[in-house]
C-alpha cells in the first residue's frame, strides 16, 4: 500500500523553453542518479546523447527548438524524480508552461516519459520548419494590462500579417508572437499605448499564435496514438485553466496548446484559489518562482536545479 500522501496545500509547476542552459542539472546528477537515468533513456528514444548536449553544448545547438523541448522535458521530468524521491507528500495540482506541459502530464502518471520525449521531439522539429527563418518574431510587453496587448495585436494585424498574445505570463508580463512586421507594429503601438518595455525575444520560432497551426494539424496524429491515461495528479493545462480526466479531452488540448496562448496568470491563479500556498517548480532556474512572486506574492515558491534548492524545496513539505 502507498504511504504517499497528498497535500493539497502543494503544486508542483514545471518550465518550459527559455530556462535551459548548457549544464543545467549538473550539480543534482553528482549525487543523484535518477538524473542520468531519465537522460538515457530520452537518449535511446531519441537516437542520439542528449546528456552530453546538455552538459557540453553547444549552446547554440541546445537552443535550437528541436533539441531544447526535449532536452527541458528531460530536466523537468529528472528534477521531479530526485524531489518525490525525498519526500512521501504529493501534490494536490500539477501545470508545465507551454513544453512544460508534457513534464506534468509524465510526472503526473498520465503519459509515458518516452512517449513524451517521441512527442515533443517531433513538435520541436515541426515547430521549427513551420515558419521560414526571418518570418516570425515574439516580443514582451512590460505594464500593459491583458486587455490593452490584445487590443495593440488586433490593431497591428492585417489581413496577411498577424501577431497575437502568446504568454499571458504575469500580470503586466505578456509576449506576443506572429509576422515580424505585425509584431514590430505591435511593439511601437505598445510604446505609444504607454508599455515601460516593447522589446522583441531572441527566438526562431513564434511559439502559440496563430502561426502554428500547421503544426497541431500535424501532431494530430501522432497524439491520436499516444496513449493517455487518467492524471492520479490533477493538471492545469493551458489552454482553458482547467484540468481533465478524458484523454481524449487531453490530447485536444495538447493539440490546440501549440497555437493558443499560455494562460499561465490564471492558472497559478486558480490553483490558489483550490487552496495552494506552496509552490516546487521542477527544472532547471527559477523562471516560475519569479512570476509568482507577481501573481501570488504571498504563496511561497521553491524551484527545484541543485542540491541546495533541493534541500529547501524539501523543507516545504517537512
């Protein structure tokens, strides 16, 4: 009989593109071998060491979409491992921003890890070839309300050339994504609406707008023959702040995550309003512990990459 127990004080939240780096983990795999372990097997699944491109780089190949999403998807699941391992409390919730997604769906015993890794693998991969190099853009925009940045994006678009919210990250945080022209319009609108910062991201790719649409039709089948299983862990997913127990309602929503924004406020929103005051954010830096700082300032979050934030991220449920 499982001595687990759930804590429904407790989320766990995984990150997505934009935390990795070139030796992320390295210090928790020194004493920890679950790391190497789920890095070998994403290794088998995927033909090539994607250990060594971790800890050796380059970084500019690591940074490439294809090999980014599993590659976080790897450190999430391998940051999630050495945690649950420490501690018999488990979370009442689990959300993953964007690619984050899929580590909270493995860890929350709904998709298989290596069915996970085939699939983001090939999302990476279409993700890439969808939109020609020097086509797309993304761009944050600092102290504007929600309302005011999908107003700026409905006024920059035209018929031939859209940009829309991509990550409704915090409040006052959010990053939009389509054409280079329309975000660029949308970046001087943004000033002209009285945003402290319009600056665009150094990305390939214009992840969750419009533009990758092409990709869900694509991935379709791929997660049509996947399967799912029933979360034992609630998930948050991003789309529509709600969790799901269907698989089939699980894969359109995986599906349709690839061209919608990331509704990440509202869903750490949400989770504290089901009763959450903690937070352990799983993989590498502390992109998340820094937006709840902004959403939920008085819930207390501790991100899991080391061996001393492991430790505090323990004392959490001690």
């Amino acid at each position: 009989m499982s001595t687990n127990l759930v804590d429904n004080g407790l989320a766990v939240v995984f990150p997505g593109q934009g935390s990795q780096s070139v030796g992320m983990l390295s210090d928790l795999a020194e004493k920890n071998a679950e790391v190497g372990f789920t890095f070998r097997i994403a290794s088998e699944v995927l033909g090539y060491d994607l250990w060594d491109l971790v800890r050796n780089g380059p970084e500019e190949k690591l940074n490439l979409t294809q090999y980014t999403q599993p590659a976080m998807l790897a450190a999430d699941v391998a940051a999630w491992r050495v945690w649950s391992k420490g501690t018999s409390a488990r979370p009442a919730w689990m959300a993953g921003h964007s690619l984050g997604e899929y580590a909270a769906l493995v860890c929350s015993g709904a998709l298989a890890f290596e069915d996970a890794v085939r699939l983001v693998a090939e999302r990476g991969r279409l993700m890439q070839e969808a939109v020609p190099p020097e086509t797309g853009a993304m761009a944050a925009i600092l102290g504007l309300s929600d309302t005011q940045v999908v107003e700026v994006c409905a006024k920059a678009s035209t018929e031939t050339e859209v940009v829309a919210p991509a990550n409704f990250n915090a409040p006052g945080q959010i990053v939009i994504a389509g054409h280079q022209p329309a975000v660029a319009r949308a970046i001087e609108l943004g000033k002209a609406e009285g945003a402290k910062r319009a600056v665009l991201l150094p990305v390939s790719v214009p992840s969750h707008c419009p533009l990758m649409r092409s990709v869900a039709e694509k991935i379709h089948e791929m997660l049509a023959e996947t399967a799912v299983k029933i979360p034992p862990i609630a998930v948050v997913h991003n789309v529509d702040v709600q969790s799901h127990s269907a698989p089939e309602v699980i894969r359109a929503v995986l599906e349709k995550q690839v061209y919608s924004p990331v509704r990440w406020a509202e869903s750490i929103l949400f989770m504290s309003q089901q009763g959450v005051s903690r937070f352990v954010e799983c993989g590498p830096g502390r992109v998340l512990s820094g937006l709840n700082k902004r959403i939920v300032p008085a819930c207390r979050t501790e991100a899991v990459f080391d061996r001393n934030s492991l430790v505090k991220a323990l004392e959490l449920v001690q």
